[in-house]
C-alpha cells in the first residue's frame, strides 16, 4: 500500500514532535505524499511551514484548505464542510476551486459514503478521501467508521481513493490507492 501522511499541526503539538521529525519518519516510511493540516494558524504561519517541508521533502506536498497557498505546494485537500463555505452547490465549489488549483496541481476532496462518492464522480477532482475508516484522535467529531465497507464503496469511485481516518500502516485493501497515516506514523 502507498503511503499519504498527514502532518496535523495539533497533533505535532500535542505529542511533542517537531515538523522536521515528522518529515524524516514519513521519508523513512517511503511516504509518497504529504499534507499539512492546520486548523488555527493564520495564512503565513501556514505558508512557513509549507516552505520549511519543501525544503525537507522532494515528494508531493497537499496543504488542507488553504488553496490561496497553492504556489507553495502540489495540490490542496477540502473537506465536504469547507467545500459549503465556497458554495453550497459542490459542483460549483469545485469550479471555484479549479480556477486556482489549476490542472497541473492535484485536488482532493472528503467523501464519507457512497452517495458522496457517487456525487465526486462527476467533479473535476484527482482524488477522493473516503473515510473515515476506524475512529481517529485527530477527529473527534467522526459519529460512524466505515470499516471493511471502506473498500466495498472505494470500488465505486472513477477517482484515484485515499483511506482515511485512523488508517495503520499494517491496513490494507483491494480498492484504495493511498493510506493516510497521521499519528500512526509516531508509534
């Protein structure tokens, strides 16, 4: 299975790991992408630390949400929630988002069940998030896990399927492109 690591600020923080430990754990696990997610930090605290993981990581590099930082990086992950905040039609979010995230970079979006899945299909996307997969420390809001369904739906995506949401290295499944590992990488 490919590796997609999630380097959470908060959860850097949380456990005490600095971003450049994080980059030498995902580089020692063949990590093949790196998103960087960080909820509460303003545009240029982001941006920096963007730049400071282009200068340890020569892989693709997605930033969650922050699309105006896309010259810093390969691509941009949106969550279904922050795709609403663009516009209420997701059709249109993705336009929106495409007039930025041009078609030489990738975009990625959340989906969490097989009508989202479904809906993505007809979106201008790279990559879907399908998920989450078991419960997670680094969203606490999940209220169900699709388990073994997981690869069941993935096999219904026309888009490359990342698993997400508390994803182990040791997970594996027939239909899914990328494991997303955050913390797991720390044990």
């Amino acid at each position: 299975m490919k590796l997609y690591a999630l380097c959470d600020q908060d959860m850097l923080d949380s456990k005490g790991v600095t971003l450049q430990e994080y980059i030498e754990i995902a580089k020692k696990n063949n990590a093949e992408i790196i998103q960087y997610r960080n909820k509460n930090a303003d545009t240029s605290y982001i941006k920096k630390q963007l730049i400071k993981i282009r200068n340890m990581y020569d892989g693709f590099l997605i930033v969650n949400d922050a699309y105006e930082l896309i010259e810093y990086c390969d691509g941009v992950h949106v969550g279904q929630e922050d795709l609403m905040l663009i516009d209420e039609d997701i059709h249109k979010a993705v336009k929106i988002l495409r007039s930025v995230v041009t078609e030489d970079k990738i975009l990625g979006i959340s989906t969490h069940n097989e009508e989202e899945v479904l809906e993505a299909n007809s979106l201008d996307v790279n990559y879907i998030g399908l998920g989450a997969f078991r419960n997670t420390s680094t969203k606490k809001d999940i209220l169900t896990t699709l388990g073994k369904e997981l690869d069941f739906i993935a096999e219904k995506s026309e888009h490359l399927v990342v698993a997400i949401g508390g994803v182990k290295l040791e997970d594996e499944f027939e239909n899914v492109t990328y494991n997303v590992i955050g913390s797991g990488l720390l044990v």
